[in-house]
C-alpha cells in the first residue's frame, strides 16, 4: 500500500485492509488480534473489529505519538 493510499483511507478500516497497510495477511492479523497481539488499537463494534486509520498510522510512523 502507497502512502497515498494511505492517506486517503476512511477514519476507519476493516482488519483485512490494516493488515494490507501492514503488509500481513489477513490470517495472520486475525491470528495477532486472537492472540491479543495486533499491533494497532482495534474497536470492538458488536460482531465487527474496526481499525482506527489514525492509530493504523500512528503504527506505520505517519503520525506523531500523541503527547
């Protein structure tokens, strides 16, 4: 995924399309989330896990850490 792509990223993304940013697989963002592991914060949304775009680039250095 380009920085680009990137930055144009909705507020939040599915955990298949953080795993893209990551450069994972999903089965193996789905294994690090089961294992509580996933580097970036998720939301838990009933049935559904959200990852916040903001945090996604935080993780990938796109963002300052928050002071």
């Amino acid at each position: 995924m380009t920085i680009e792509e990137l930055k144009g990223l909705p507020t939040v993304v599915s955990v298949s399309i953080a795993a893209k940013a990551l450069g994972i697989g999903r089965n193996k963002a789905y294994e690090l989330l089961n294992a509580g592991t996933f580097p970036v914060e998720v939301l838990q949304l009933g049935n559904s896990t959200k990852v916040p775009t903001m945090a996604l680039w935080r993780v990938l250095g796109l963002l300052p850490d928050a002071a």
